[in-house]
C-alpha cells in the first residue's frame, strides 16, 4: 500500500505573540512543532504499512526548516519525506497550498491513502486536505476517529457533533484524521539516528506542474490583512449580600454610576 500524509510545521500556539506596531505574528524565536494533527496522521499511515505493507512518504510545504518537521516523522517511521519549498509558494492561502500540495503528490505519482490531520492549530480552517482531494479528483472522508481497509475498500467511522457516521468508499482516497483515531507513538533511537542521516529532497515551483499564477500569493483569493490580539476584557465583579434586594439595589447603583440605566 501506498501511503502519503500531509504535514504542516506550526508555531508552538503555547508561544505565540504577536507585533503591536505591524499586527503580525513574531516568528522569531518561537518554537516550530510538527502540527498535533498530523502527528495522528502519521500514527495512522504507520499502523496501516505494519497490517498491509508498503511505504510510508511524507510531503509538506514550507521554508527549508520544515525539514526538521519532516526528520521527526522520518524518526516516528516514515519512508520517505520531501519538501516543498519555494519563495514562489510564498503568501499562499489554503486554495493554493493545496494546488501546491496535489501537484507534489502526482509528481510522487502512484497512491492509495493519502492522509491528513483534520485541521492545523495555526489557522484551524480544516481545508486544505478536502481542497486536495478535489484537486486529485478522488473521494474524501473528514473527521475520521476509526478506519479499516479491506480488499480495496475503506470503512470509516467519522466523528461529527452530534455522534458518528459510518461512510465506505474504494481507494484512492483522502482522509483527515480527529486526536481520539491514536496515540501517537515516540520516535525510536534506530528511526532518530535513520532521520539525521536522512537527506530531505526539496521540491521548487520548477520541479512540480503547476500554473504559476495558481500558487502562492498570485493563486490565493483570500488575504490575511491584519493580525491582532483581542482587547484584554475586564473582569467582572461578583455581588454577594444576604439577601436578593441587598444585592439588586447594589447592581442598580453600580449600573447608573457607569451610566448603562
């Protein structure tokens, strides 16, 4: 079986702050994680490759220190990984990272499982693994907490608000993982000395069939304009009295003297 997953490098959000004067996130200096997600992603595609063999490739989009993202999924048990990465790719909203992304995928070329983390912590807009699967032209299940592949066929059980659903299609497919699918396992000391020996291929815009004006800034018809942290909310107050009136007649005093009634 061949399988693929998708993973993002993400600021640590334990981390994240961000610029007053330019109302952008401060990179520098924060810590990069593999997206937790993803992580689950990885889990999933190993268990699969112990029960039905095959290889394992990771692919992901980014600057060129994303290869550390990708070392760690090498060290977990991934075959494979290769990096997408170009100033061209650059600015790149969900609809274009997810062109960049299927392109690199056909130029790995044959598939069966493509998986992916259901979101990533850093824009939580769960698109882009749907996009790709539109982009392939291949059936997709989101949210999936349970899976079995038998003779070809994928059964998943699929985690929504209100309960479950149980969905069944032919492979090829794309699936985005929930947490509660595994646990994800630690990396082994034969896998960590396998992923820095491990020479990650870096894919550019020249390397892979996509429209240049498809990717990146130019190919993203969504614009992140500004970045800004909430005003802090003042905290309330608590009026404790013996009785109701007591404390009714409080709240009305409070009330006029900050000129609401």
């Amino acid at each position: 079986m061949e399988i693929i997953v998708c993973v993002k490098q993400v600021p640590d959000t334990t981390e994240v702050k961000i610029d007053p004067q330019t109302n952008t996130l401060i990179r520098q200096g924060v810590p990069s994680i593999v997206n937790p997600f993803d992580k689950n992603a990885v889990e999933e595609a190993l268990r699969l490759k112990e029960k039905h063999g095959g290889k394992v490739t990771v692919i992901s989009m980014g600057p060129a220190q994303a290869k550390d993202a990708l070392k760690e999924c090498i060290a977990l048990g991934a075959d494979e990984a290769i990096l997408l990465s170009d100033r061209a790719f650059g600015g790149a909203d969900t609809l274009a990272t997810s062109r960049t992304l299927a392109a690199g995928i056909k130029k790995i070329g044959n598939f069966d499982v493509i998986l992916c983390g259901k979101q990533a912590i850093d824009g939580d807009t769960a698109q882009v693994g749907p996009e790709i699967a539109e982009h392939l032209d291949i059936p997709q299940i989101t949210y999936v907490s349970k899976l079995e592949i038998t003779d070809g066929v994928v059964r998943a059980e699929r985690e929504h608000e209100e309960g479950y659903e149980i969905f069944e299609t032919k492979l090829p497919v794309l699936l985005s993982v929930v947490k509660s699918i595994n646990e994800p396992r630690y990396p082994s000391i034969k896998g960590t000395m396998k992923a820095n020996r491990k020479e990650i291929p870096i894919w550019t815009a020249a390397d892979v069939d996509v429209n240049p004006e498809h990717i990146g800034l130019k190919g993203s018809p969504t614009q992140v304009r500004r970045i800004f942290t909430p005003k802090q909310r003042v905290q309330g107050e608590i009026i404790q009295e013996d009785n109701a009136r007591t404390a009714v007649n409080r709240l009305l005093t409070k009330l006029n003297q900050a000129k609401i009634i």
